[in-house]
C-alpha cells in the first residue's frame, strides 16, 4: 500500500496535469488523491511545502538518474547516458519537470531540497571531471564544462518538452537527438 505522503505528491502530478502549477491548492490535491481536503496540509503544511517536497523527490530522481549513469566505465558513454536520464525523466514524469527549477514555488532553504540538486549537480560534475582526467576537454574549466553541457542538454529537453523543437523535429524522438546533439558538442569541446 502506498504511504499518504506519495500519494499526495503523485496527486500533484495529476492536478499540474489538469490544471496546471497555478491550479495546485492542498484541497484539490487532497481532493485528487481520494484523502481528506486537509490531508495536504497536515503533511507539508502549506502550498509552498508541498511543493518543496515534489521538486525534492523530481531532483532526486534526476539525481538517480545521473548517478547511475557515472557508473559506466566509459566516461563519454557516461556524459551521454547522464543527458538520457534527464530526457527520459521529463518525458516520463513531465508535470515534474515543469516545475522542478521554479524554486519560487518552494521554501528554497530547505536542506532536502538543496540535497537532491545538489546530488545532481555533483553528479555532473563528477562525471565530466572524469571525462577531463581522461583528456576530453582537459584544457577547459569544469564550471565552463557543466554550463555549457547541461545548459544544453537542459535547453534541448525543455523546449522538446515544452512543444517548439518537437514540431520541426517530427517524426524524430528526443533521446536519440539529443545523443546525436550533445555527442556533437563533446567532439567540439574536445
């Protein structure tokens, strides 16, 4: 049987779904997850806490995601299996992926929350100072390396996901482009 507190944030899944991250009230999750209209409220206290503990569980995954991919030996197959992740997470779970970087929807200073993205960010980070040590991109600087890699992996996904590259992409699906994208831009960096 599934705890109360996941079925709270699965009904924000569903309510960001209908009604979109505006329509998310603590009655209306309560509501959608067949509990009583305070039962929101009794676990995260406020909107902006339920909120917090959907983004903490959406970075998380991500963060899961990235670790997984930095066990593959080799350290581009990594940095590619890293951005896969990521896709395959906004595809799969994209009511979250909507939502995950708006941190004016949570309690920002939340450790949980800093936790989980910052799981991520390492990830990345130890993936692509892997990659370094074995000579990709050696002479550049790691911050530079993580903007430049995730800001495209991020960009690609979020307006795949958000409709404007799907349409000139039709026909194509976003985890092979953004393979074939992002394996461009590892060569060029090099």
């Amino acid at each position: 049987m599934t705890d109360t507190p996941t079925l709270l944030l699965d009904a924000v899944t569903r309510v960001i779904a209908g009604h979109g991250p505006s329509g998310v009230t603590l009655r209306r999750v309560g509501a959608e997850a067949g509990l009583s209209h305070t039962a929101a409220a009794h676990y995260y206290r406020d909107k902006p806490g339920l909120f917090t503990a959907y983004i903490t569980r959406a970075w998380s995954q991500v963060a899961d995601g990235v670790e997984a991919a930095a066990q593959i030996d080799d350290p581009r197959e990594s940095m590619l299996a890293a951005a896969e992740a990521y896709a395959a997470f906004a595809l799969e779970h994209t009511e979250a992926f909507t939502v995950m970087s708006r941190l004016e929807l949570a309690n920002v200073d939340t450790p949980d929350l800093w936790a989980a993205r910052e799981r991520g960010f390492f990830g990345v980070a130890g993936i692509l100072e892997r990659a370094r040590a074995d000579g990709w991109a050696a002479d550049r600087e790691l911050l530079d390396l993580i903007a430049t890699c995730w800001g495209l992996v991020h960009g690609v996904v979020d307006l795949w996901v958000g409709g404007p590259l799907a349409a000139p992409f039709d026909g194509q699906q976003l985890v092979p482009t953004l393979r074939r994208l992002l394996d461009d831009l590892l060569d060029r960096l090099a």
